[in-house]
C-alpha cells in the first residue's frame, strides 16, 4: 500500500513537471507556470516538497532557457522552500493572498536570478515587473486547476507538514 502511494505520488510530480515544462517552452513569453506550481506546492505539500519540485523544475528550464547553469534550480528551490513554510501564517485559499504570495516569489526569484547573472558572468540582467501584471493577476485560477489536478490524482488535499 505504501509503495504504490509512493509510487503515485512519483508518477503525479513527474508527469505535473512535464506537463509545466510543456507549457513552458510553449509559451516562452510568459514563463510563470513553473513558479506557480512550485508555490502551490510549497503551499500545500509543504517546504520539502516545494523545495524539490522547485529544484527540478528550475533545473530542467535552466537547460531548456540556457540561462546560468543553476541559477533557476537555486532560486525556485529557495522559493518552494519559503513558500512552504507560509501555510502557518496565511490563508492559502485566499485569492488576495495568493495574488500576494505569487507576485513576492516572482520578485524574489528573478532578484535571486539577476544576483547570480551577475556574480558568474558579470552581464547585467533585465528586471521588469510589468510584463507580471496579468499572469499574478489571474494566479487564483492556476491555483483552481492545480487543485483540480491534485484531486484527479488522490483523494484530498491536505496540507502536509
């Protein structure tokens, strides 16, 4: 029983990081749908879990996006983290705080990525929130159909700790 859990569990995180990886490149313009599963996951799965889902996802759009060689791994993994040791002090299910939550750990990740950018090849990097507004904005419904995909996959979504 606990081995096909595991299992499910592998196969639901693989399969989500397709998926996102996906959509990614596909609409390369509007690069948050990793983020935004990486906080949601952090969220809900708690900080180990947005920790590592943010490491892979950050290393497998690192190559695929040729930026520095580990610099989304580190940063997403720092916001999975962070993001999983929210839960405790908001309403994840608030709209409101999850427009917060997602425009705090864009912000934060881009400022980690430029940091490195600049630290291992000394090119300034470009930070814009603008180009945010929108995919923040409507970040509630991403956070409706990560659900919906969660509860597809197992029974209930509680929030693990």
């Amino acid at each position: 029983m606990k081995a096909k859990q595991i299992m499910k569990k592998f196969l639901f995180y693989f399969t989500s990081i397709v998926i996102i990886i996906f959509l990614e490149i596909l609409f390369s313009k509007f690069s948050v749908f990793g983020i935004f599963f990486i906080i949601f996951i952090g969220l809900y799965r708690g900080s180990y879990s947005g920790c590592t889902v943010g490491f892979f996802i950050g290393l497998i759009e690192g190559v695929f996006f040729a930026t520095t060689f580990g610099a989304l791994s580190f940063s997403y993994s720092i916001i999975g983290y962070l993001s999983g040791r929210l839960p405790k002090r908001i309403d994840e299910e608030n709209p409101l705080a999850q427009i917060s939550i997602i425009f705090f750990g864009v912000v934060i990740s881009d400022s980690i990525n430029i940091i490195i950018e600049v630290l291992f090849t000394g090119i300034p990097g470009i930070f814009s929130i603008i180009w945010l507004i929108i995919p923040v904005i409507i970040s509630p419904v991403f956070f409706l159909i990560f659900k919906k995909w969660w509860m597809l996959w197992f029974n209930r979504l509680d929030v693990e700790r």
